[in-house]
C-alpha cells in the first residue's frame, strides 16, 4: 500500500468513525466572509460563584502542518503530549464523576457531561494515533485555539483541492467540566475563536480554499458555526 493509497484510507476511516455520532452537516463559502465575522475576540472567564468576566488577555491560535515526521517537528511533539494529557485527565475525571469526587446531582446534567467526555476522549485518541505517529502529509493541519500559553481547543482538518474538511473539535478536559458546571477556571467562546482563527488562516495563507465543511456534534459548537455563516450542507 502505497503513502497515498494509506493517507486516503485513514481519512476515510476518520470521516465514517465520526459520522457515526450523531450530528450536522455544515458549509461555509469563504467568499461570503465580512471583516466583523472572524475578528479575534477576548475569552469569558468563569471565576467564583460561577461569576463571569471578560478576559483582558485575548486568545492565540497556533497551527501544526503534519509535513515532518514527529522526531522532527518540535510543535507536532508537543501536541501529541498534549494530546496524551487530555486523555489522561479524562480518564480522571470519568473516574471522580463516577464515585462522586466530582458531584453532579441533576442526573440530566451528569448524564450530557459523561456523554460530551466520552466523545471528547474518542476525538482526543483518534487525533492522537495520528499526530503521533510517523505519516507525513502537508494535508493534515490542526488548529490549537490557547488562553496564555493553556491549550484549550484543538480542531482536525484535511484539505482537499478548494475545501477544508473539519473532521474532529476537541477541548482540554477541565474546561469541558468548568463550563458544564460553571466552575472556577472556565473558559468560553475558545471554539468561537478557533474556527474564527481557522477562516483567517485560509484567508491569507490559503486563498485556493474556498469552502470550509464540518461535521458537528455539539449543539454549541454548532451555534458558534452558524453564527459566523455556516449553513447546512447541500447533501442534508
């Protein structure tokens, strides 16, 4: 099996692993992009009592192509320990839910909180075994959204001819438990500023891209998407 015959079947297997969870189809044509639609914006922190404040420090966006083999690529490094931390933490955190460290009482809650975990774990591992790992491919590019230094979001992309796909939206852990909990230590509007940072991006660095598709799971990674101008895909 050829390297291209091998970089296709793994995207296949990416794409048909996360179609299985259930969600939407959405397209964005970068032609109808404004100014005011991708500006960077300053995060929403969570502090006591559940309070919220306007962040003075604004996000930082970071880009790792997966062109070198990891031995290689100081940031693709990185990433990948950062990758292993998450599920680290998850593993934790499922645990602390679970024999009541972490308490939940709204069973409803409890119930969506596991469920966004899981899913967030399974994007984390799939992202993992490819990050590190010894493929190469300028295709592959993924979108680290920070808060001073402190990844939060990490998005998956693949770029065919004119479209990027966004096959897979990940967050630190902690951050997915301080939102759902509105705990001390949260931070929001991080997916808002990735996929915002991702259309600047393509917008100045690669202009033969003209659309930008994803599959979502979320409901509020969706709503951040159709607030800058995505739509539902044509195939829907």
């Amino acid at each position: 099996m050829n390297k291209k015959t091998r970089f296709f079947l793994s995207l296949f297997l990416i794409t048909l692993s996360t179609f299985s969870i259930a969600g939407n189809n959405l397209t964005l044509e970068l032609s109808t992009i404004k100014d005011q639609d991708i500006r960077s914006i300053h995060p929403i922190l969570i502090g006591e009592n559940g309070d919220t404040t306007i962040s003075e420090t604004i996000f930082s966006n970071e880009k790792i192509i997966l062109d070198k083999p990891i031995n290689l690529h100081e940031a693709r490094k990185n990433l990948a320990e950062t990758l292993k931390s998450f599920v680290s933490k998850t593993k934790k955190i499922i645990r602390d839910i679970k024999d009541g460290s972490i308490a939940i009482p709204n069973e409803a809650l409890k119930n969506e909180v596991m469920l966004n975990l899981r899913n967030n774990d399974s994007f984390l591992k799939r992202t993992l075994s490819s990050v590190d790992s010894s493929e190469v491919s300028e295709r592959y590019k993924l979108y680290a959204t920070k808060l001073k230094g402190k990844t939060v979001i990490i998005s998956q992309t693949t770029t065919f001819d004119d479209e990027l796909y966004v096959s897979l939206v990940m967050s630190d852990p902690d951050n997915i438990i301080n939102n759902s909990l509105k705990l001390n230590g949260g931070i929001k509007r991080a997916s808002v500023e990735n996929i915002r940072g991702i259309v600047r991006d393509l917008l100045t660095n690669d202009p033969s891209v003209k659309t930008i598709s994803a599959h979502v799971v979320s409901p509020t990674l969706e709503s951040n998407y159709r607030r800058i101008g995505f739509k539902d895909s044509p195939c829907d």
